[in-house]
C-alpha cells in the first residue's frame, strides 16, 4: 500500500456500526470525523446494507457512464433534484469530489468560452491537476507545477474578490464553508454580493458543498442560508453514503454542451457507478426520514457548551462541523494523539494545523457528544496544556 504520510494513525479497524469503529483487538472508537464528512448517517445503516446488496445481486459495472439507462442513477439524480433549486436540475454523477470540481470548471469553460478562473486562498477543492490549481496554499501546489494557467486566488470573504470578476472570467469557485482553512463562513451579504457580480459578468458561480452538503451545516445545502443558488454545484462524501460517489450538477441546457464540440465533451468509466447510487441514494432517504439535519444547530450548542478549557484558543462551528483550536500543531497533534487513545478519532485542518476537526455522524445522541467533550477535556490534562 502506498502511503502519503510518514505518520499514518495505523489502526487495523474490522468492522463499523452507527458512530462507531471497532479495530480487530475489539476496541470501539466513536468517529468524531465520519470518514471525512463521508458517514453523515453514521456507518453501516442497514437500509444501505440492503441497497447495496439488493443493486449487487442485479447488475454492477455495465458500461463506460451515460450510454445505458441504469436505474440506481435516474432514481437517484431524481431524488436529489426534487430537494434542489430548479435550475439546478441536472446531474453529471463522478467517481469523487476531484472529479466534480474537475468536471464543473471544463463546463463552465465550456458555457463562457472563457479561461479565467477565481478561487480563494485556504480553499480544499480536491487534489488532481486541476482541482490543485485551485488549491489555496502554494505549499500544496507548489511541487506540481506547471498547473492550470490563469488561475488567481483571491482572499475568501473580501471586496477585492468582488471587483476582480470581469468579462474574462469563466468562473468562480468558492466552498460555502471554508473546510480545511478550519471552518471559516463568509457573511451571507458577501455570498450575495458574489452571486449577483458573478450573474452580471456571465460567469459561473460554482459552489462547492462536497463537505459543506447532506446537513452538516444544519440545512439541507449550507448556500440555502445565504439565500444563494450557484450556477453549479459540487457535491461528493456523503453522495455516496459510504461508497465513492461525487457529482457535479447544473441546468440541463448548459449540460448539454458537453454533448458536442466535442461529442463526448466529458466521460468517465465508473462514475456514477449503479452500487455507489443505490447506495446513495438510500442514505439521502434516510438522512431525509430520520430528520438528523434539524437537531443539527441543537447539538452543535450542546457540544459548544461543555468545550471549556483555557488551552482551547477558539472554537468555530457550522453546525456539527467544528475546528477547536489550539495554540499550536504541536498542542494539536498531542491532544488529537491522546484522544485516539480514549477511544475518539480525530485529525487536524490541512491550512488550520492548529485545529483539531470534530464532525461525527449527524446521528449521534447529546450522550455520546458528552462523552466526546469528555475525552477531548481528557486528552488536554494528560498532555498537560495550560
């Protein structure tokens, strides 16, 4: 196996159920991340064990994606529709997050005729070529170069980012929550100030809620909350309810130039693959019938409220999304060791190290929040921060 760190956590885990992880000595730990935003139900929901199975006995892997109808696709770009804005009305199912911001920028290119492309320093929209390019930190872009030209990284949250839209920009990339800057939120006035630059100039807004989406933030899709709807958008993590799943997604006239000059404008071999949408698509069904999403603020001022140390520098929070922040990497990664220790599992922000990322399953009960801020609590007095 190929490792791309000197440092992996290492633990040889065996099975999962609801928040918990269990490693092959039986030890249970509580997912305090969910897989990276992945397990937004929690792990192994039997509706989803079901979906899987059920899509297995009948067929997988058929042929390169979009030249079949396959139902788990139709039925499950159906469903995450009807929840969306009616111009968002038409899904392009990926294998990844990567892949739809990938994907998103070659239509948006497509739709302008334009090259130009806006992005923001500290922002996370995958890690091939062309989502590197618009990474927001030069220490992860810098050993790939050359990457995509004319790419400008603005600060997130600024006017400057307003005023450097033009004519000749194709589009605008912006995550809705800044996940690894540490879960940083722009005022909703400047997201409507962006949409509305964006719409004069003829460029594409593409909101990129791979994290952010399925409830985290404590609605549905965290642009709601700013009144917002982005020309395209990106979603990935949670898609796929524990199975690789990401999409991009846009009106279906702007989708339909990727049908010629060239014909085949856009193509992939596994996205949207039949047991990933299945599996998906259970999982929105059950996010959408266990109302998890509107306990979400609730829990998220429960968690807040027993998070009280002074070694703890500052807390932000979108909803069951939180970076507790430390006064340096080194506090950070001793307290994220010792947490692993007592049975929590937790990481830092790739541009915020001093942060420690808590987002568990949507599922989880006040009781097991609790015994979270318990061992986090715990894990600062046994690495004897003040």
């Amino acid at each position: 196996m190929a490792q791309t760190s000197n440092a992996p956590i290492g633990i040889e885990m065996q099975r999962a159920h609801g928040i918990y992880l269990f490693d092959v000595q039986g030890k249970e730990y509580i997912d305090g991340i969910s897989g990276f935003s992945v397990a937004n139900i929690g792990h192994s929901h039997p509706k989803v064990v079901s979906a899987v199975q059920q899509q297995v006995s009948e067929y997988m892997h058929l042929i390169v994606y979009g030249e079949f109808i396959q139902q788990p696709q139709v039925a499950y770009a159906k469903l995450l529709t009807d929840y969306l804005p009616a111009t968002l009305n038409c899904v392009y199912f990926t294998n990844s997050g990567t892949e739809a911001t990938e994907g998103a920028m070659k239509l948006a290119k497509r739709i302008t005729g334009r090259t130009k492309i806006l992005a923001f320093h500290n922002a996370y929209h995958g890690s091939t070529q062309g989502a590197l390019s618009i990474m927001g930190s030069e220490y992860w872009r810098n050993a790939y170069r050359p990457l995509l030209p004319e790419v400008y990284h603005l600060v997130y949250g600024s006017d400057a980012a307003i005023e450097a839209i033009d004519n000749q920009t194709a589009c605008v990339v912006v995550e809705m929550v800044q996940a690894e800057a540490g879960i940083v939120s722009p005022m909703k006035e400047w997201l409507q100030a962006l949409r509305a630059e964006c719409a004069a100039k003829g460029v594409m807004l593409i909101a990129d809620e791979i994290q952010s989406g399925f409830g985290r933030t404590g609605t549905l899709w965290a642009f709601e909350q700013s009144g917002i709807v982005p020309d395209i958008l990106l979603l990935g993590k949670a898609l796929g309810g524990g199975m690789p799943l990401g999409a991009f997604i846009a009106d279906r006239t702007h989708m339909q130039l990727l049908t010629h000059d060239p014909v085949l404008g856009h193509i992939t071999t596994f996205g949207g693959h039949p047991v990933s949408c299945a599996a998906g698509k259970a999982a929105f069904e059950v996010l959408l019938d266990q109302q998890f999403i509107p306990a979400v603020k609730e829990k998220e001022n429960f968690l807040k409220n027993y998070l009280q140390h002074p070694a703890i520098k500052a807390i932000r929070s979108a909803g069951l999304w939180m970076a507790v922040e430390f006064g340096n990497f080194e506090t950070n990664q001793k307290v994220i060791h010792q947490c692993i220790q007592h049975g929590l599992i937790t990481d830092w922000f790739l541009f915020r190290p001093q942060a420690m990322r808590i987002a568990p399953p949507l599922c989880i009960q006040k009781k097991e929040l609790k015994k979270i801020s318990g061992i986090i609590l715990q894990s600062i007095i046994d690495t004897g921060v003040e």
